[in-house]
C-alpha cells in the first residue's frame, strides 16, 4: 500500500498532546503520555509500553499498530495466527495489544505507522508496567525479514526523536545500535531523499526542527505542491527541503567535558606544544560550567606543518562533536558562502550550507582552513566578511535555503599561516593562539616516535628492518633545520624506509641501518 502524504493540519493535534503530556493527563486516545528526556531506549525506558497482563507477547513480537482511528494498539502475529487490521485472527480471537503509555516524541511516528500498515518487528521485554518496548524494525509482508529500505527510515526518525529532547554524546549514539541494527545498514545511503519521504518524516518527526524551520518547510511543501510554478522552482524547493531535513537539529545544551581525557586526546594528536593544549583546553573547559559553547571560536595561527588541523580534528573529539571544513584559499566571492538565489535556474547553496548538509548536524565543529588566505580583492566582496554572521551566533541565512540557520550549536576553529592579513572584525570573532615552531629536540622526539613508526607501519614493514642511528637523525635535521614543521620529517623517514625495504627485497638482507654517512649520501 502506499504511503499516505502528509496533512499539516496534523502539526496542531501533535501540538496538542506534548501540551497534555506536559500536563501528565490520559488522553482521548486511552494511554498516557510520558514526557521522557532519555537518550537511548531500554527496558526501563521504552519508546512505548503495551499492556500485556498475561505475558503473552514473545521478546520479538512480529505485526501492525492499528489505525488510529479504530483504535491505540498492535495486532500481532501469534505462531502461525496473523491478525487482520482489526486485530483479530479468522476465528475471531482478540490478537490485539492495547498501548499503555507511550513516550510522547513518538506519538506521530506511531500514528503513521498505523496510518500506512507498516509491518514491525517490536523487541521488549515484560516489566510490572507491561511489555516494554524498547526496539522497532521494520519488516517485510513475511515477517521473515527486514525491510532494509524502510527500516533505514526508521531508525533514522527513531535516533532523532530520542535525541530531541536530551543532550546527545555521539560516542554513545554510535555504542547504542548493535550488530543487529547494523544489518542490511549502507552509512553512505541518505534516507531522506524524495518527497514522499521527506513528507513522512515532517509527519513522524517534525517536532525536532527549531519552530522557524518547521514553518518554513510547511512553505516549502506548498511551493512543492503548487500547479503554478515550474519544474526548476519545485526541483529548488525539493532540494533545499531534502538539505534541511537530512540535517540532525539538536538544542544548544552540551555535555561536559571530562579534561583528563580531552588532554589526552591532545597529547595523542601531538608532540609537545605543552602551552598551545594549555590555552585550547582553558578555552573549551568553560563548557563545565554553562554547557553552552564558548562565546569565542579558535584561531589556530602559526607556519604550515606543525599541526593546526589535527588540533583542530582533536577539538571536535574532544566535543563529542562532528566537524565539517571550509577551505578558504579556494573561495574567491562572498557569494560562493552565502548561496544563489533561487530565481536563477543554476542557483545552488552556499559552500557554509552545504558544508552543515555533509556534517549532517547542526552541532558541529566548523574547521575553516586557511582563514588568512580569503581574497580581499574580489570585486563580488570579502568572501572572509561573509562569515561573520556564522561566528555571530545568531543565525546565519542562505540565499538559496531562504530561512534563517540557527548556528548556537557551531563552534568555529581557524586556522591561518599569517593572521596579520586576516581583518579586525573577523579577529575579534576568536580567542587567538599562536603555535610556534618545534625545537630541534621535539623534532627529533618526533620523528622517532611518531613520523618513522607512522611510515613503517603504512609500508607495512617492522622496526628492527629500518634502524637509524642517532646521528643520522642529526643528518635530518639538519637538511631541514630551515623548515617549518614535520612534513619533511616524514618524507624523510618515508624515503629511509623505501630504501631499506628496496635492499630487503633485492639483496635478501634482514634489516638495514642507517648512520650518518649513507643518511647523507641519501639526502643530499
């Protein structure tokens, strides 16, 4: 059966029932609604609760939620016995469960469920409550096996709505699906990708976009719907509907971070630089106290090889956070950020837009690279300028989209070579911190600790093959004592390593060391 489209005159009864939730009263539809914060579903914490006083459902329970209108419950398949639509078997035996409770962010995902007839597979376990269902699958008219189409759908709306009302750390989203929720799962597929998925999503999950958006996507669709427009406005609206709704919008609380651990997650990325992981975690601990951001973003300045993106990379862990990039040496007009309008027919996002559609959430970390290589001379306006209503926090609108972007959950790290060229407005966005260069000595720590290990293990090769000696590694440094950084300290170990795998496969040797005379005749 097809899927029923969405009707937004359904927005004003889902408002409706979070207002008797939050009241704590039964409704009309004969469960109570819980008003529930929890993150993650489990038996103490069900999606929904059936009432089940004969303990008759299995742990896996295979069937349909009836249609609303007829009624709250699920009609399950008992052995061989499969419960028509009005829950009851051939024999006419009541093979229906009646709800109980149900945790409110998911009242319009069960009415839909129930709407379009969608064969599930409840997983729960029997409390003094009732059966506590704590797991929904979608399966195919056998009940054998799982819709994969479909059940990507849902758990998708199934993770969101668990996480619209509690502060979500992504480590335990990821620890909360196990190799059965993995299966048939392709991470690469976008599960909102047409209008009649985007519609069911609106009806079973349009409470967790910011009230703006909902709006503006209630807009969209009747721009969609239209008969006036033509097929490039609809194909802009259907793509700017399919941006927004595939992004995960959570609200602006943020766990706190644990600093034993966010220093070790510095310390694991790089090698000395004691004072630079000092200032970023002064700058971030903050979060302990108002678990809200920071009102500054990073500026990362200082010369090229020496790290900047990997702390940046670190501060997005250490956040819990995704992170998505901006690389602004390729950008030369403010338009390629803010977006084309829509009245063009090539009109397309902003690089910021879809660079939030790639993170797939509107917390994120936003690494923009090479801050100080914005073209200042562009004659359609400083592309670096554009990015002040981002770093403001205070929503950030693109052309194409045309809705304002709540951005209270972006945090922004730059980076830049030269922070002399980058403007005063855009400075005072940031707490700055200059890194230096390595010393000679942690240039030395470095490439025996990290850069020739790292290139012996890529090449797939073992310490004892590949010795250099101490002063060969003076050698190094010296060729490249006037260079920033540590690329060319991996190049280097790169190129000792191929040596000395070339003379392991030529000669049949078992290990080659490197002193400073052959180390130099390599080199130089």
């Amino acid at each position: 059966m097809a899927d029923r489209m969405f009707d937004f005159n359904q927005l004003e009864d889902e408002a409706k029932a979070q207002a008797e939730a939050a009241a704590g009263i039964e409704t009309a539809a004969g469960w109570t609604l819980r008003h529930c914060t929890n993150d993650r579903a489990d038996a103490a914490h069900p999606i929904l609760t059936l009432a089940d006083p004969e303990r008759k459902l299995p742990h896996h329970a295979l069937g349909v939620f009836l249609n609303p209108v007829r009624g709250t419950a699920f009609a399950w398949i008992d052995g061989k016995t499969e419960a028509n639509v009005s829950g009851r078997d051939k024999d006419g035996r009541d093979l229906s469960v009646p709800i109980a409770s149900i945790d409110q962010r998911f009242v319009a995902l069960e009415h839909w469920l129930g709407e379009n007839h969608v064969s599930l597979r409840l997983s729960g376990a029997h409390t003094e409550e009732g059966y506590a269902v704590y797991r929904i699958r979608a399966m195919a008219a056998d009940g054998e096996r799982i819709q994969t189409e479909r059940d990507e759908f849902l758990q998708l709306v199934i993770r969101r709505l668990l996480e619209s009302r509690a502060p979500e750390e992504k480590s335990d989203a990821e620890a909360a699906f196990d190799a059965e929720e993995r299966e048939g799962k392709n991470p690469g597929a976008t599960p909102i990708s047409d209008l009649n998925s985007m519609l069911n999503y609106l009806a079973c999950a349009g409470q967790t976009l910011p009230e703006n958006m909902r709006a503006w996507a209630e807009r969209n669709v009747a721009t969609i719907r239209s008969s006036t427009i033509s097929p490039e406005e609809r194909r802009h609206a259907e793509r700017a509907l399919q941006m927004v709704l595939n992004i995960q919008w959570k609200g602006d609380y943020f766990e706190s971070i644990d600093p034993v651990k966010a220093r070790a997650i510095l310390d694991e990325e790089l090698y000395g630089l004691e004072r630079v992981k000092q200032r970023i975690m002064e700058t971030i601990i903050q979060i302990n106290r108002t678990h809200t951001l920071p009102a500054y973003g990073l500026l990362l300045a200082g010369p090229a090889g020496i790290g900047k993106s990997q702390l940046a990379y670190a501060v997005a862990r250490i956040l819990r956070l995704p992170w998505t990039s901006l690389d602004m040496s390729a950008i030369h007009d403010s338009e390629a950020l803010t977006g084309s309008p829509r009245v063009y027919a090539n009109a397309k996002p902003g690089r910021i837009m879809e660079a939030f559609a790639q993170s797939g959430a509107s917390n994120t970390v936003f690494i923009i690279n090479e801050l100080d290589k914005a073209d200042h001379n562009s004659i359609n306006g400083n592309p670096a300028d554009a990015l002040l209503t981002l770093l403001d926090n205070i929503g950030y609108t693109d052309n194409y989209i045309e809705c304002r972007i709540p951005t209270s959950g972006v945090y922004p790290v730059a980076t830049a070579n030269d922070k002399n060229r980058i403007s005063a407005p855009l400075m005072s966005r940031f707490a700055v911190i200059d890194i230096p260069d390595y010393t000679p000595e942690e240039k030395r720590t470095i490439f025996q600790r990290f850069s020739l290990p790292k290139v012996l293990k890529r090449m797939g090769m073992r310490p004892e093959e590949c010795v250099v000696e101490d002063r060969a590694i003076d050698v190094i440094l010296e060729k490249y004592r006037d260079d920033t950084g540590c690329r060319d300290l991996e190049q280097a170990a790169e190129h000792l390593a191929a040596n000395a795998l070339y003379q392991i496969e030529t000669t049949g040797v078992k290990t080659v060391t490197f002193d400073a005379h052959t180390t130099r005749m390599l080199l130089f």
